[in-house]
C-alpha cells in the first residue's frame, strides 16, 4: 500500500520550476512474492569493499570490488590505476598512455580489411604511482566510500598499526591523489627516475627515462605545502613520514606546471549531482579544506559542448587523451552547470511523428490486423513473449507492443482489435509478476531474485555458479540490465496507454517500477538499489559488465538499447503522469543521444578516434580502455552495425542522422549482400536506409517475407516506420507489394501474385473461418483448411484468364502434407500435372515447367488430416506470351524432389509418383573424454532455451558453456528440448551433440524466426559425441534438439560459417523442388596409440595431427599471422609473434594422446 500511496503523491502534487529531478519511485523492498530473495550464495559476491547498503556494480571501480578483479585496473579517466603490494609495501600505479603509445591493430581480408583499424588499446605503463617505505596488510585496497562519480580507496599497515593512505578516486581527476597516515611516502615507477627535484616548498618535479614528467605535491589536511624539511631521495622516499596529501599530476608542456600548482591545493574529495527541469545538470564539487583555490578537473568534449554560466572556466592546461574518447580539457570551479536542449526528446510519443501517406493506410491497417491474427494463432504471442531469457523475451514485448499501437492508430483504442492485442501485453506481464499454472507462462523468464548482496534484481538463472556470467548475457551477475529491461519498460508503457486502468494495478506498475529502480533509480533515499546503476552521469551514458570483472574496463555495446530504456522512463513518467520521471527520462535521452552521436556513431570528421578507426562508422564494443569493432556474439558487419540500431522507434532518430546514416550506407552496408532471407538485413533496411532513402527501403521490406523479420521487428511495423520517414522527407513511395515470394533485393518492381483476391474453391472446408478464400487473401495469418477426414482434399483458383505461368508459392506452416501435387488447366476440369513437391513448414517456391498455361491452377493433397494452407500465390512468365494455341493446352510434367535420402520410397497420387526420403545414419564410437574439433563452435555460450530443467545447477546454458562436465537435463516428461539461437545466419556442416541420459532418437530443427520449426534429421541417440554432418550445408539462425523422452546434454556444438564461405542450403527458404542438406551422422571415431604400442595395416601413412587443432600462443604480429597459421596446412602462411614479446611461445592441443 505504501507504493500506491507515494504514486498518488506523484499524481497530485504539482512540480515546481527549480525542484530536483531525483525523486524516489519508491523507498520500499520490492515486493517479496516477485522478487524472492535467493536461497544461496550468489556468484560474484561484493568482497573488499565495506560500503553497507546498495553498492554500485557498472561502474569504473567495480573491478576492485570482487575478488578475482583486485588485481585489475580501472579507469576513472584520463588516468588509469593499479594497486599492487607483491613487496609488502603497498602502490597505486598510475598509466596514462600517451596516443603514440597505442597498440592499433589493423583488420584483414576475414574482418574489416587491411586499410582500417579492427581494434586500438593502450597498454598499461606505470609511469609513476603513490607508494610508501613500509609494510600494508594483505588485505589489499578497501573500498570504503562510494559515490555517482567515484570512491574512497583505503590501504591500511599491518594489524596493530595505526598506518592508512587514503585514494579519493573520481572520473576525470586531474591529481592522482593519497592521504598519508603513519607512512612514509614513495613515489614509484616502473621506470627509471631520472630528475627528482624540489621546485619549492611542497612542490617538486619527476622525470623518467620515458619521457614522461609529473608534479608531485605533497599538501597538510587544512591545504597548506609541506615546509622545506620534506624531500624526496633520489630513488623516491620521502626524507620522513608525512600526514597530508601526496597528489601526482602529469606535465605536457611547460605552461602547465603553473596551472598545476595553483589548482594543486583544492583536493576533491566529494562529488555530487543535482538534475533539474528544462535539461539542467549540476555538479558539486567538495574539497578537503576551505582552500580559496577552485577544484581543477578534466572534461570531456561533449561536457565542454554543455556548459553554460560561468561557474566554471576552461582553463589553457595542455588537453590530455585517457585511453578512448579524444582529449580532456581541464576546467576550473567548485562546481560546473551544465544545460542540455530536451526539447526534442520532451516531444516524443509512441509513434513517429509524421504519419504514413494516405495511399498506404490501408495495406498497413490490414498488416496491422493480420499480424494480430498470427499472434492469436496457435498462441503465436506466446513463443514471440516468452524465450526463456529477459532479452529475447523483451524483444517479443515490445514486438507486440508495437502491433498494438499500429492496431490503435488505424482502428482506435476501444476497438476489440486493439484490446485482443493489449491483453496479450497483459497476459504476458502478469506471467512475470504473478505467474500462474502451465501451460499460460510456458517459456517466460524464470524470474528474478531481489539481491541483498549488491542490492538489485537480478536473474534466478546462473545466480549461484558461472552460469552468471554468461545465462541471459550475464543477467544475473548485472550485466545488460539496461538492455533488457527496457523493453518491458516500453512496452509496460504501450500497455496503460491502451488500458489506463492499468496505472492503478499496484503489482504491474510495482513490477515495472523495480526494473527502473534497479537500472536507473533517481534517488538516494531509495536505499534498496544503488543510484543509477548503469548510466554514468560523467560520460554521460551507460556501462555494461556488472560484477565481471574485465581488464578493460566497462563497455557499451548497444547504444540504442540503451536509447531504449530511457525513452522508455520517459514514456512511463507520461503516462503514469509523474512529471519529474518523465523530464528525468527526457533528459537522460537526450544527454545520451548527444553522447552517441559524438563518440559512438561516427562521421567521416569524427575526432576522437584514429581516422582509420573512424571509416568502421560505429565503434562495436567500446571499453574504457579499447574500442573493438566487432560484438560480444559473432564478427560480421551486420551483427556489428545492426546492434546499434534495434529496437526501432521514434527514440532512433535522435542519434541516426541523416548524415550519418548516408555515410554507414554507402561505405559499409551497401556492400553486404543484403539477402532478403537475412533477419538482419531487414533491420538493416529499416534502422538505415530508411532515414535516406525510404522509397528504397519501403520497396525492399515489401518484397521480403514476414518471417524474414529481425526477432524484435514485424513486417507490418518495419513497413509503418519507412512509410512515416517517407511522408516526413514529402515523398510518395512505390505501391505497397502484396508478392511475398523471395526476392533478390532487386529495386524492380516486385511480381505480381496473380492469385491474390481471385476465386477460390475446394473439395471442402473445415469451417467458414478456414474457407479457401483464405488461403488467397494476401494475408499470412488467415488459412484454408479442409475437412480432417477427408482424403486427398483440393484447392484450386481461378485466375480470370489463361497465364503463363513461372512458379507456385504456398505456405503450410506446422501442418503440412507428406506431398502434394501441383496441376493446371486451361479448359475447366481438364487438369494436367505441372509438379510434385514434398511438403514442408518452410515457405516453397515450386519453379514450373517452361511453358505452362493455365486459368486454374490447383494443390491436390496426398493423404488426410489436420492440413493448413496459409497462403496460395501464383506467378506469371512474363517472357513467354499467351497464344490461342496455349488456351487449349497446358503442359505436363513431373517434378522429382531431392531429398537427403539414400532410398526412394515411391507412392502414388492421382497417377503421379512420388519420392520419399529416407535418412540413413550410421554411428560409431569415442569416448567423452576427447573432445572432436570442427573449427569454432558457433553455439559457445549463445542464447538457450529449454522446455525444462530438472534442477537448478542443469540450466540450458550448461549444454553450451564449453564444459563437458556440467550438463542441462530435462524433466521426466516426453518431447523435450533445447534450442540455441546463434544470433545471425551460418551455413551450419555440423552438429555434435553429447549425452549424459541417452536418449533413443533425437530429432535436429531449424527454424527461420525461432518458432515454426521444421526437421532436418532424426538421429539414434547413443554414448560418447554424435556428429551429424550436413552436405552440403544448412542456412539456419535457429538450431533444436528434441528427445523423444526426457534427455540431458552435456555438451552442444555447432560448425560452421557464414553464409557463402561454403555451399549451403537455405533451411528457411530453398524449395524442396531444388535443393536440401544432405544428412550423415556418425559418432567420431578417434585412433590413439598410446606409449608402447603400434598399430599398422599396409603401408604406413604418415598424418600431421597438428592439422587445424586448438592452438595458442604468447602474442601475435598481425591478425593475418594468428597463430592458427601454423597448423592450417599452408606453408605460404604463418604464425609470426609480437615484436616486443621477449620469450614467445606457441602450443597446439592434439585432443587426444599420440606417439
């Protein structure tokens, strides 16, 4: 009640001008029947550090505060630290790495190419560090004060000792500084210090043999300089013990060393945040003493773009570079304002602002209508909104969120179209905050616990073991929350916008009101989540990582995504009519489209990063301390562009400029090959050249099929979104495309279905709702369906006239016959054979004999049953002309099918024979103990779902973690699964599969969106690996495996490449009628020989067991000498080590024991 009673506070109490932004959502626990608290120990738990409460996890620090990260860096910015004690004595090593210093790796033919940089890292140099003569404890560095924008560090002497040193550590310190007590200051390095000398009292002058020069000062507890009886030794020590500040701050040109020394005695040692209406941001900068000098510190370029009155003054220090993001310039003041234009984000609604063409309304309400259709069908919403992890199921919501709003704007709020969509929001959200029985929530998120360790909510999964860092992308140790919680936060939105009753359900907006406590809470008095836990109101964006520690820090992968989630506070502050969360979301999005725009997305004059690096467009995964061109998931150009511009909404436009997405286009993305089977490419078309070229664009989408969407994205929305930009830009695209047949991304016009409204009939129909009229209809989510007993049922359609005819497009989807023929006629019930096909989930294109004439053309089934045609399109050779001749006759032939079988079957249907595939399997033996190798396993730690775990240390990650130890194992039930998503399109050759339960028979799917799946084998299960090899290969995203009984996998492989580095089949697209994967599934058979003994049959041939096996090495030259050169066979290639690795090494892992 108490959550209810302060969301009435919101609603009724007006904002005032001036009045902070940092309101609480609520200062409760969350709710204990949603967020349970776990039961045992979680992975990664907070260690060295003695902050009570709510701890923060993605920012610079969080390295220090779990155990195995201690000895990392972070990077507070522009320098970089380290502690170390290896000697007892304790050191904060300081690296700034000078642009010249970093280490640029150039890409090659298989990444980017040799013209630009891959990835660029600066390497850590102690160039001087705060040590001391004595002895620390063991215990190392505690945190002992954390704040929005650093901490308190605290290095204490042995047990018994008095002795400490205090680090207040901030972004973008210009000092490095130390609090010394009891000990007797040391300045380090791991050079050589060549100068050390005193320029006046309390003031002296460092070089070392690298050129690099610092200040050091050394400052009393009420500001003032140490008194000439303190010195430096030559080797660094302090002539005696010191009680004060001893700061460090790095020269590049002689006139620094003057600003330096004003600035030196205004010690920061406290740092807070105000955010108030109209963009306004300030910072508040506290130091140790009531000196009068102000508080010198470093700002980056988009903080200089913001600020405004004149609290603050850019000082003429000599700009420095921390490792990434340009230079910093030092500015002046105890405290900075900084003001930022929400204009622009204060107008964003839920759709774009700029409606489609009136030409266009119609075709996308009825894409709009049929979409809902495909949701309702089969409970189709339900495999989109639940996939088992918190991201693939929050791409499904807001999916369905989007359908929803499209269904508001063409048929209105209270229409029963709009509210059939708008309670399957609701069903799926109450499946997350008050599930109830299977089969209503099958597939939803397990759940979240509420975390008393680090203070958030965080996954169930992985929670307690390694599985944190990679189930869900890390959810569990706080990685990506920003990512995924915001599309429920959008789509939670979308939800009270179509039912406002819904702002008053306490446990909804309580649920939803925890993902934006645990992502983004305002405020210090809600002491149950650390204050803005991802945003970084320094760069003014946010971080990834959590709790796992990583040697370069923090990254951001996906800017849009977290685009996303501030565009969705902003959208829950409106429509829960809470002011300040609304301008708070208002201006967070627009701090951070500034930011991407200037760091992230890149023009051809971007100017902090190497201009080779700057040709990529976008920067991949960008670390504190390395900016990658690539994503955590694969290294392709779409993976890697496409990441930064999904989800598509009204939010995208504030960092997709036109500019920019010209220059993304012409110099990346136009050169991919585009395939209009790709989910990527759709995104691409949408989130790129819809900005520039929406006419382009709209033709483009319209050609593909719905199926061929990205995962987060629907034909009908793509479609919306183009025609929006269309009408914003005043143009007036091409006719929407009622063909939904392949394309080759050609910009002609697409075909025309000749099908499409014409008359149709059939030997009978299930009920009216499935009538043949619906298999003609142009909508993919309306079907004609015959009665279930009858025996080989007909459709047929006339076409009005007699056609030459190309080729015959129909869509059965689940339920789908064995075959079926395809016949034409040109005279009524004069019918001739124009092909057989065999039947499939998949969309089939039956090219037809040249020539073919018909009026009516007709599907005549083999057999009965539950069959459902979803669509029926028919196509015109438009090279062959209609002569009174071809009115009379049709042409006859008889298509055979190519199947993956090594017998043929024949059968007979209305005196036309078929084949039938039969798959041969052949197995043989090895041992779990060795491992086969098939090149990269694209299913290493991919996305998981599962129909079951049998307990909670047999998760579905387990199968793809790496570890043949651990395992996923299922329930005692029939029919149960796994399935991994490997996030973008392989031509996958190979699955290899290992058991702990064996099951009888498995069966291999794929599936061309992740729900309507189709077999490509059926495989006796058996101990040790099976391999299932497929020739040639199959195109896939999506890969299950389904045991007959309940089964457990230790381990899952997949191999592969991508598309076009071999011959592959299309799993989601190729007609039956052309080409399909050839099967052979063997279990490896691996010949050892062990010490003493040999084993020879005829002439011995001699095998290199180096071939393309596991290999490491120390370092690497160039990315075209990777060590695995040295065992790829070619003697024109090779392995060449780093210049500077003084001891270089190499191994190879044979994967079994030889002589």
């Amino acid at each position: 009640m108490t959550a209810v009673r302060f969301l009435v506070f919101f609603l009724e109490v007006p904002f005032a001008a001036g009045e902070s932004l940092l309101q609480p959502l609520a200062v409760e626990q969350p709710d204990a029947s949603m967020f349970p608290l776990p039961q045992q120990a979680r992975h990664l738990p907070p260690f060295g550090t003695e902050v009570q409460g709510a701890k923060a996890t993605n920012k610079f620090w969080a390295n220090w505060v779990v155990e195995e990260g201690r000895e990392l860096s972070i990077h507070p910015m522009p320098y970089v630290l380290r502690y170390e004690s290896s000697t007892g004595a304790p050191n904060m090593k300081v690296s700034r790495a000078s642009s010249d210093a970093r280490v640029v790796q150039y890409g090659d033919s298989e990444t980017n190419g040799a013209d630009k940089i891959r990835y660029y890292f600066s390497p850590f140099v102690s160039e001087f560090g705060l040590s001391a003569v004595e002895s620390a404890s063991q215990e190392g560095q505690i945190i002992v004060k954390e704040g929005l924008f650093g901490v308190h560090a605290e290095v204490r002497g042995p047990s018994g000792t008095q002795r400490r040193i205090l680090f207040p550590i901030y972004s973008g310190m210009t000092y490095v500084s130390g609090f010394y007590t009891g000990f007797t200051p040391k300045i380090s390095s791991d050079r050589a210090l060549l100068v050390i000398e005193r320029v006046s009292n309390g003031i002296w002058r460092l070089l070392n043999n690298g050129g690099k020069e610092f200040r050091v000062y050394a400052i009393d507890a009420l500001g003032a300089f140490a008194d000439a009886s303190f010195d430096f030794h030559p080797d660094g020590r302090m002539t005696k013990a010191f009680e004060g500040w001893i700061r460090l701050a790095e020269v590049q040109a002689p006139e620094d060393r003057e600003i330096l020394d004003f600035h030196a005695a205004a010690v920061l040692v406290d740092w807070q945040l105000e955010v108030e209406q109209d963009g306004i941001i300030k910072y508040s900068f506290t130091k140790q003493a009531a000196v009068p000098k102000q508080v010198l510190h470093f700002a980056y370029a988009h903080h200089q773009k913001l600020l405004a009155g004149n609290a603050q003054v850019v000082t003429e220090l000599t700009p420095l570079a921390p490792p990434t993001k340009g230079l910093m310039k030092g500015i002046a003041g105890d405290m900075w304002q900084l003001q930022v234009n929400v204009s622009e984000a204060r107008s964003l609604g839920f759709l774009p602002a700029s409606e489609p063409d009136a030409s266009k309304a119609e075709d996308l309400k009825e894409k709009a209508y049929g979409t809902l259709q495909f949701f309702l069908h089969s409970d189709q919403w339900r495999q989109a909104m639940f996939k088992g992890s918190y991201y693939f199921s929050g791409k499904g919501f807001q999916k369905v969120a989007y359908t929803c709003l499209m269904l508001e704007k063409y048929y209105g709020r209270e229409h029963s179209h709009t509210q059939s969509c708008a309670n399957l929001l609701l069903r799926g959200f109450q499946c997350l905050y008050a599930p109830g029985p299977a089969p209503e929530c099958n597939g939803a998120p397990i759940g979240l616990y509420y975390d008393s360790a680090w203070h958030g909510v965080a996954s169930r999964e992985g929670f307690t073991d390694t599985g944190c860092r990679t189930a869900d992308f890390g959810n569990a140790c706080y990685n990506d929350h920003h990512y995924h919680f915001s599309y429920f936060v959008v789509s939670a939105a979308v939800l009270v916008k179509l039912k406002p009753e819904f702002a008053q359900n306490t446990p909804f907006v309580s649920f939803v009101d925890t993902l934006i406590r645990d992502t983004a809470n305002p405020s210090v008095q809600d002491s149950h989540f650390p204050q803005f836990r991802s945003f970084d109101w320094f760069d003014l964006h946010s971080w990834s990582r959590g709790v796992i520690p990583s040697a370069d820090g923090k990254d951001q992968e996906s800017t849009s995504e977290e685009l996303n989630l501030l565009y969705g506070i902003h959208l829950w502050g409106m429509v829960l009519q809470r002011e300040p969360l609304q301008e708070l979301g208002s201006t967070m999005l627009t701090l951070c489209a500034l930011t991407i725009r200037e760091f992230f997305l890149m023009t051809d004059d971007n100017p902090h990063h190497p201009e080779d690096f700057v040709t990529n467009h976008v920067t991949g995964i960008f670390f504190q301390n390395k900016v990658d061109y690539a994503t955590w998931f694969g290294w392709r150009y779409d993976f890697i562009h496409g990441i930064q511009m999904l989800p598509v909404s009204p939010a995208l436009l504030m960092i997709r400029t036109p500019e920019f997405c010209r220059q993304e286009w012409d110099n990346v993305l136009s050169r991919l090959p585009l395939s209009p089977t790709d989910p990527w490419t759709s995104l691409l078309v949408t989130g790129t050249l819809s900005i520039i070229e929406p006419q382009e664009a709209y033709s483009r989408l319209s050609a593909m099929l719905p199926e061929h969407m990205d995962d987060g994205l629907t034909w009908a929305w793509a479609l919306y979104w183009t025609a929006s930009l269309e009408a914003a830009n005043g143009g007036t695209g091409p006719s929407p495309s009622t063909s939904l047949a392949s394309s080759t991304g050609s910009t002609e016009a697409p075909e025309e279905n000749l099908a499409l409204y014409r008359l149709a009939v059939a030997s009978s129909d299930l009920s009216a709702d499935f009538a043949a009229a619906r298999a003609v209809d142009g909508l993919f989510v309306t079907r004609w369906s015959p009665v279930s007993t009858e025996q080989n049922p007909w459709i047929s359609v006339d076409l009005g006239e007699v056609h030459a005819l190309s080729h015959v497009v129909l869509l059965w989807g689940e339920f789908y016959p064995t075959s079926y023929v395809l016949q034409g006629a040109t005279e009524a019930d004069a019918w001739s054979n124009l092909a057989v096909v065999a039947g499939s989930s998949e969309l089939l294109r039956s090219d037809l004999p040249r020539p073919s004439f018909a009026r009516w053309v007709r599907v005549v089934i083999q057999g009965s049953g539950d069959l459902r045609l979803w669509e029926f399109q028919v196509f015109e050779d438009t090279e062959t002309p209609v002569t009174s001749a071809s009115t009379t006759a049709s042409t006859t032939s008889t298509s055979t099918v190519a199947t993956v079988a090594t017998t043929e079957v024949g059968t007979t249907l209305s005196g036309v024979v078929t084949t039938q595939p039969e798959t041969t399997v052949v197995t043989s033996t090895v041992g779990p103990s060795t491992t086969p190798f098939y090149g990269p396993n694209l299913a290493f730690q991919k996305p998981v779902l599962s129909s079951s775990f049998r307990s909670a240390t047999e998760h579905a990650y387990k199968a793809v973690d790496g570890d043949v130890e651990s395992q996923w194992a299922s329930v005692s039930l029939n029919d149960q699964w796994l399935w991994v998503d490997l996030l973008g399109l392989y031509a996958v050759n190979r699955v290899v599969l290992l058991f702990g339960d064996v099951p009888q028979q498995f069966v291999l799917q794929s599936a061309p969106d992740g729900i309507k799946w189709s077999d490509l084998a059926t495989v006796n299960g058996a101990s040790g690996f099976v391999s299932t090899e497929f020739q040639p290969a199959v195109l896939t995203q999506w890969l299950r495996v389904v045991c007959q009984t309940s089964c457990s996998i230790r381990e899952l492989t997949i191999h592969g490449d991508v598309p076009g580095a071999t011959t592959a089949t299309t799993a989601t697209t190729s007609s039956p009628l052309t080409t399909t994967a050839a099967v052979s599934t063997t279990q490896e058979v691996t010949g050892t020989s062990t010490e003493g003994t040999t084993s020879t049959t005829g002439p011995v041939n001699r095998v290199n067991l180096a071939e393309l096996k596991p290999v490491l090495a120390s370092s690497q030259r160039l990315a075209t000498e990777h060590v695995s050169r040295m065992v790829d066979a070619s003697l024109s290639t090779q392995w060449a080590s780093a210049t500077g690795d003084v001891a270089p090494w190499a191994w190879v892992d044979l994967l079994g024991v030889y002589n």
